[in-house]
C-alpha cells in the first residue's frame, strides 16, 4: 500500500513539474497564424518571417507562395517582413468550389492584410499574380500598399486583343485550358522547358521543385483562373495607379513577352523597369540575387 501511494505521488510530482516547464517556458514561436480564414470555411496558407517593413508577395500560375523560398530566405535577414499569400485553390491553401476570378483573389487579399494589421506594404506579383496585384491595387485604391513590384507580369493583356497584340492568341488560350482538363500533368511537366530563357538557367531539381509546387494546385481552380486571366484586359486601370511600381522582366521571357513590361511601362505613369537581361519567365531564379538586390532596393527607396 505505501509503495502504491509513494508511485503516485512521484508520477503526481513529474506530472507537476512537467506543467510547470511548458507553463514557465519562454515561447520560441513568434505567434502568427500560418492559415488565416477570409471567409467562412475557407482558408488561405501564409508564409510570415522577419521584422520590419512589410513585403506582400502573390505566386503565379498555377505555383503557391513556395515559389518565393530565395526571396523569403534573402529578405527576412534583410531587415523586411517578408509574407507570402496561396491563393484560394493552389498550394496548401484551401480549395473550394466556386468561383476563382481576379475579384475574390484581390478580396482575399484584403482580408489578409486587414488581419495581419499591414500598412506601407510593398506587393508583389509574378506573371497571373502581377494581374491579380495590380486588379487588387485598382480596385482598393492601394489600400494598405505603398508601392508596387511586377514580377514577369501577364499584364495588361495577357490575351491578344484590339489594341494588344503582344500576349498569346486566342486559339492558343483555348488550347491551353483544354489542356488544363485533359493532360494537366503533360502541361505541367513542359512548362521545364518554356520557364527559363534557355536550357540549363536553371537546374533540374529546381525545375522538379517548381513541378511539384503546381501539382498541388487545384485542376479545377487551374481551368477556371486560366479562363479568368484570359478575359482579364487591365489596361482602362493602369492610369489609376499613383504609387511607385517597379516592373520586373527577363528580356528572354517565352510566357510573358517583355512587350508586356513595356505596355505596363507606358500606362503606369509612375513606374520603372528592371530588365533581366539572363531570364526568360522563371527570373526570380534563374537571376536570384540580383532580383532580391533590386527588390531590397526598390522597397527601401
């Protein structure tokens, strides 16, 4: 019986002490929320590392905020708070049924910028996600942003059209979202050989890196966002940005036409562009350092 009440009151004891650690201990998470809700049932994946002015980043098509690993990594030591937002429907953010067009994107957004509390925010966008910042920005009037970077942007027209004669056809659009809905995986595996400006840019476990994070996306969210960038014609906007906008573009770019950048150079009266003169489409890559130098540079301008 003694032996009985002496092992409890041990196992009482470790029971105590072990509650009495986790209780005592000094918290080595920062606190902030990897999933953030923006509407009921429906959550987004938030990349949140560093202090210090904020850095906003939005992915391409069809990749998630992963795409941004170099970025994450440079600046967060640089003195920034660099985020990183999924998209409904892509990465490891949620992926409801319904709609996935450039209003519930900039919408999302906003929510997760009012959430986290975000002022003289720096957004950034690459290829569908330059379309989706500046949709965001026009719409908001820049609410909680302070300058804007274009990184590879489908914009203004990523579709040609009156007007717009630099983006894909509309035979080749209505091809690639038939693609989407019969041989997604076959779309995705070519996009190695289109995403850098030439063979060997870059290597190929980053071409499997990058292949991996758009497999996770959505087939669903893939069709109808492709079909919404289609149908998407910014340039009645352009002339509502006031803010400062950087415009980032490898000069070799096979998805986007550095036409683009020029189009975007010519209707955002207050903007630059920073050639890549190494890069195709995947510059955030293939020209890492100097992206993330010229990004440190142009946020702290």
């Amino acid at each position: 019986m003694k032996k009985s009440i002496l092992a409890i009151a041990i196992l009482v004891s470790l029971f105590t002490h072990v509650v009495s650690a986790q209780n005592n201990r000094k918290p080595a998470s920062a606190g902030r929320l990897e999933y953030i809700e923006v509407e009921k049932n429906v959550k987004l994946h938030v990349t949140d590392l560093g202090e210090g002015q904020p850095i906003v980043l939005i992915h391409g098509w069809p990749l998630s905020d992963a795409m941004y690993e170099y970025q994450y990594q440079y600046l967060s030591r640089k003195g920034f708070r660099v985020i990183g937002i999924t998209l409904r429907g892509f990465g490891k953010s949620d992926k409801p049924y319904g709609r996935y067009d450039f209003d519930v994107f900039s919408d999302d957004i906003k929510v997760v910028l009012e959430k986290l509390k975000i002022e003289n925010a720096v957004l950034g966008g690459f290829s569908m996600g330059g379309a989706v910042v500046i949709h965001y920005v026009t719409k908001y009037n820049a609410a909680h942003i302070s300058k804007l970077a274009l990184f590879g942007a489908a914009a203004p027209s990523w579709r040609k059209r009156d007007g717009a004669p630099f983006g894909i056809s509309e035979a080749d659009g209505n091809g690639l979202v038939l693609q989407t809905m019969t041989a997604r995986q076959d779309l995705i595996a070519g996009f190695g050989a289109a995403f850098p400006a030439k063979e060997g840019n870059i290597s190929k476990n980053v071409e499997k890196w990058l292949e991996n994070i758009n497999l996770e996306a959505s087939p669903y969210a893939i069709t109808e966002s492709i079909k919404a960038l289609l149908n998407l014609d910014l340039r009645p906007q352009l002339s509502k940005i006031s803010i400062p906008v950087a415009i980032f573009h490898g000069t070799q770019d096979k998805l986007c036409s550095f036409e683009l950048a020029n189009e975007l150079n010519k209707g955002i009266k207050n903007s630059l562009i920073i050639r890549f003169e190494n890069s195709g489409h995947a510059l955030f890559v293939e020209e890492s350092e100097k992206f993330n130098t010229e990004l440190e540079k142009f946020a702290k301008q």
